[in-house]
C-alpha cells in the first residue's frame, strides 16, 4: 500500500531533500572552486550558505544556458 502524501508531509520532505541536496552541492568541487573564485566579493561572504547555494545554481544554468 502507497502511504497517502499531505501537503505537510510532501513540505517536511521537501525541506529534508534540499536540505541534504544543498549540503551535497556545497561539498562539491564545482562549488567550492565557484565559491574560491569570488573569494573578495564581500557580497558572497555575506551570504548564508543557502542563498550561496542558489546563486552558484542560478549562475551554473545561466551558463548553460548560452
């Protein structure tokens, strides 16, 4: 039997998936060598790491995109 999905069960596993996407994301290279990379940029340091964590996807698929 399929267990019935509530719309607070779907948020709380929502916010466990990003939660542990995010921390995978952030212990990647890819991030870490994007995150070196604007090492001065006070803006960045200024950032929680979910925001810096969106920025560097959002950066990511706007390259991909051209």
């Amino acid at each position: 039997m399929i267990p019935s999905i509530t719309p607070q069960n779907s948020s709380v596993n929502d916010s466990n998936i990003w939660h542990n996407l995010k921390q995978a994301i952030a212990a990647s290279s890819g991030f870490q060598t994007w995150e070196q990379e604007r090492n001065s940029d006070a803006s960045i340091e200024a950032l929680s790491m979910d925001q810096r964590v969106r920025r560097y996807l959002r950066e990511t698929l706007e390259t991909l995109a051209y």
